[in-house]
C-alpha cells in the first residue's frame, strides 16, 4: 500500500526527492508521515502531512530543508529535501495512519513510529561529505 522511492547518493549541498505512492484509502482522512532511521539509531520521525487539510509537520532537524507535500491526482506524497548534510544519511520509510491527529503528534516523540500501522519499504539517502 505505500510505496516508497527516490534515495541515492548525493553530495553535501545537494538535494534530492523522496516519493509516497500510496494506495488502499478511499478517502482523505489519514496522515503521511516520513521516518528515517540511520545505523545504530531510533527511527525519526521527520516529516508528516495530514491529507484531509494539509496540515504538516517537520522536526527541528529538518525544518528549514525539507518539505512535504501531496499530489492528490497521483497519489502521492513528496519530501523534497534540500541541503543535504552527511547527518541526514540513513533509511527513509513513508508510513501511514487513520488515526491521523493523533499520529502526527507523536512523531516529535521517541517511539513515535509505533502509533503509525502502514508502512512501506525504506529507500536509502547516503549523503556525502
């Protein structure tokens, strides 16, 4: 049901886009949520838009860099990630979740990931340095 893509190996600087296809929902009322996770480390949350009003969500990490966005035709849901830096290399994930508020929320939190249900095979962003 999700469906993720667009990793690579980039330079420092440089920028890539990350996409969600996304299929199985009938209706709008679920969030999209971008999570990483690097060797040795907790998954993060990073990124999330709530579909049903756009809404989104960044960490402190990423904001200023990163942006998420929803193509509702394709449906697909973008991270365009700007400013790469070597710390931001890891596994990529888009999950997805119904109870949406709710999900957004948590992801600022340690453990975040475990109030989102759907998720999709990672794709690997290597920046280097």
């Amino acid at each position: 049901q999700l469906q993720a893509s667009g990793g690579g190996l980039v330079q420092a600087g440089g920028s890539l886009r990350l996409s969600c296809l996304v299929s199985g929902f009938t209706s709008d009322d679920y969030a999209i949520g971008w999570f990483r996770q690097a060797p040795g480390k907790e998954r993060e949350g990073v990124s999330g838009i709530l579909k049903n009003d756009g809404r989104t969500y960044y960490s402190d990490s990423v904001k200023g860099r990163f942006t998420i966005s929803s193509d509702n035709a394709k449906n697909t849901v973008y991270l365009q990630m700007n400013s790469l830096k070597p710390e931001d290399t890891a596994v990529y994930y888009c999950a997805a979740e119904k109870r949406a508020a709710r999900a957004i929320a948590a992801m600022r939190f340690q453990n975040g990931e475990n109030y989102w249900d759907n998720w999709g095979k990672g794709t690997q962003v290597t920046v280097s340095s």
